[in-house]
C-alpha cells in the first residue's frame, strides 16, 4: 500500500469527450432496453430543418452510437455524427462549435485535423466556452500541430480560468509548481489546487493530498491529507479511496479503524485500484476487521498483482515459497518476484537474488543474482548488500583457485 499519483494527463482526448456526453445529453435516451439506431423522428425533424440545438442532439447521437461499433458501421456514424456537428457550428452553437472541435483533434487515423479542430474551438472559446480554451490549452502543452508552447498553454487556461474552468485552475497549479510557461511557485501553485478543490475538482483534491500526505513540497499535514482524500474519496477517485484505506488501517490523520479502512478499499477495489486490492489483502491476511481468510487474501493479492502492484507481486512470491495457504511453489514464486523487481521493487530484487545462494531456482545464473542483488543494494537494502559483498567473494575466490591450478598438458618443477 503506498502513495501514487493521480493519472490525470492519461488518456485526454476521450475524457474530453465523455465528459460532455455525460453533461449534456439532450432527448437521445431511449427508454427502451433494446439499442436504438436512429434518432427520434420529431428530433430528426427539427434538425433537418435546420434548429442547430437539434442539429447538436443528432450529432451526439450518432457520436454515442459509433461508440459501440467497430469497422466501417463506426466509421458512418461518425461521419454522420461530425456532418451534424458542422451544421450546428456554421450556424455559431457555441456548444457545437466546442465538441466539433474536439471531435476533430481526438480523431484516430485521416479523420484527425487539429487545424480545423483549433479553428472551432478557437470560435468557441470566444463566444465563452471554456472547456474549449481548456483544451486549446491542452494542445498548446502538448505540442498538437506545433512544438509545445507552454506559455501558451498557461495564456489559454487563464481565459478558461476567467469564465469558469476547475480543471484550467488545476492545469495552472501544476504549471505554477513544475516552472511550465511561468515561474515555479508553490504557494501559488497550492493556491490553485485550493480553488479547483473548493469547485469539486477531484484530481486538484487528490493532488492536494498527495502534498500533505508526502510533505514533499510543504511540511506533512496528515490531518490536511485525510481531508482531502476524503473528499476526492467521497466522489468515487479510486485511488484516494484506497490511500484513505490505509490511512485508517494505519491510524495515520485518523482514529485507527479497521471498519473504515475495509470499506474505502472496498470501494477502491470494486473499481480495480491495485492500491485497495493490495489493502484488502492485508487485512484478510491479518485478520484486521474481517475474518482471518488466507484463501480471500491469495485472491486479492493475485487481483493487486494482476494489476501491476509491486508490493502484491512480491508478496505473493513469498507466499509460493512458504506454502502460507498454497502448496509451495518455487517457480511461481520466482515468476511473481520477478514482475516485481521488474518494477524495481527492492524486496524483490532481494528474494530473486537470494534464490541463487539457496538453491531455490534451476534458471537463475550467478550473474544475474549479482545483478538483482546490486539493484537492491542501491536502493538502500542492507541484507541485498550483504548477500551480493558474499557472493562477490565467492566468484573472487573460485578465480584465484582458477589461476593457481596449472593448465592441462603442463607440468611444474
């Protein structure tokens, strides 16, 4: 269980896009379970002549529809989707002008045209969309259609920031604290994190506990963490909710309470966070607030470990050495420890390394032992230091003795 940052710049373009969708869906629901393939008639109606509003929902529609195909019945759909779009933005539906814009700067393959895309939201931006010069933003960090202009960037989301954008607030605290298109500032980078956390921006809540939580830069807070992980914790962020998990395992900024601790790494865990997997798996393996399960906790740790969680991996390793609920194992043991030390976990690194010295594996060399065990030790692991220094002295020795026997074929007066 450990801290993690937020994944906050992954996967933009479609965020962009779903976001809208879920704010702005305008007489597109069906009522009926079965999938609808076209528009409603009177909607279809009213767009074909020519109410942009209309125009707009169609578009929306036929977007949402490509959605859920593949080939070329996705390709129509989003034809259709981006025809329906133009009309509505030609007639200046600042609405329309934003998501036409988007469409085209998210689009895969020849249909992408950040030009075109940076011309509508251009447009919309000036007819008061921020979302619009939110992303211009985004494009202008990112270098879309250009080298990377982070003065720019910072230029678009003050203007975005002017007409009401949280996630423009949050964009400038970062600028402010990494020094991007402006001068590093802490106190001013934190004071943009306040103000997007204060408007229920999550990643802003998240960040803010992240800070306090490590005190990195400012001092540790862990009364300031819990706060704010509970509230990004409270609005369904996964990992807040398992770092919230384990500070009430810990006690850490709370009153200690295995109950609480269960039920944010639930949460965290129903929504395949590594972090409350790894949690659930400790307290099963414990015995903290639940039953004492080793069957539940070899569940949620090959969940955790499924998903790329180190300290999972690793622990899983030396469940398969020592057969603590499982028959002992030494291969999948040696597998788990090393994904882990792949990710440069240092236990890891330690156990797989050790494996030679014990015997424990017929694919380790003696190189690569060295090797894991030198990772280790640069990390900090005195056992791994120790293990590699007595190793080392093994290949010294087996060496003199090499060169004091005499070759083949000689002889010695």
């Amino acid at each position: 269980m450990g801290i993690r940052e937020s994944g906050i710049l992954a996967g933009m373009a479609s965020l962009w896009l779903a976001g809208l969708v879920a704010c702005n869906e305008v007489e597109v629901a069906s009522q009926a379970s079965a999938p609808v393939e076209q528009p409603a008639p009177g909607l279809l109606a009213r767009a074909e002549g020519g109410d942009a509003a209309s125009q707009l929902s169609v578009g929306r529609f036929y977007r949402n529809q490509a959605g859920a195909k593949e080939g070329p019945a996705r390709a129509r759909r989003e034809a259709e989707s981006l025809r329906w779009l133009t009309l509505a933005a030609e007639q200046k539906h600042a609405e329309a002008q934003t998501e036409l814009g988007l469409m085209l700067v998210s689009a895969e393959g020849p249909d992408r045209n950040v030009t075109d895309g940076r011309r509508w939201l251009t447009r919309a931006g000036e007819a008061g969309q921020a979302s619009a010069y939110f992303v211009l933003g985004e494009l202008a960090r990112k270098g879309e259609g250009g080298a990377p202009n982070p003065v720019l960037a910072v230029v678009f989301w003050e203007k975005a920031i002017a007409i009401g954008h949280p996630g423009a607030l949050h964009r400038l605290g970062e600028a402010r604290e990494q020094g991007l298109g402006v001068d590093p500032d802490v106190e001013a980078a934190m004071g943009f994190f306040r103000k997007a956390a204060a408007e229920g921006y999550v990643n802003s809540q998240y960040r803010l506990a992240v800070i306090y939580d490590e005190g990195v830069l400012t001092s540790r807070d862990p009364l300031e963490a819990v706060k704010y992980y509970r509230m990004a914790a409270e609005r369904g962020h996964a990992p807040a909710q398992a770092q919230l998990g384990y500070l009430y395992a810990r006690g850490e900024g709370v009153v200690q309470r295995y109950d609480e601790a269960l039920r944010w790494s639930q949460m965290a865990a129903e929504q395949g966070d590594a972090d409350g997997c790894n949690n659930l798996a400790v307290l099963y393996l414990k015995g903290l607030g639940v039953p004492q399960s080793f069957e539940e906790a070899l569940r949620w740790y090959r969940l955790a470990a499924q998903h790329n969680h180190p300290g999972a991996q690793n622990m899983l390793g030396t469940i398969y050495l020592t057969g603590q609920g499982v028959t002992v194992d030494t291969k999948e043991a040696e597998h788990w420890w090393r994904m882990a030390a792949g990710q440069g976990h240092a236990a890891a690194q330690y156990n797989l390394g050790g494996m030679f010295s014990r015997s424990l594996s017929t694919e380790l060399t003696r190189e690569e032992a060295l090797e894991w065990l030198g990772r280790a030790s640069e990390q900090g692991h005195r056992s791994a230091a120790r293990e590699r220094l007595a190793l080392q002295a093994e290949v010294t020795a087996e060496l003199a003795r090499d060169q004091a026997e005499p070759a083949p074929g000689r002889t010695t007066l």
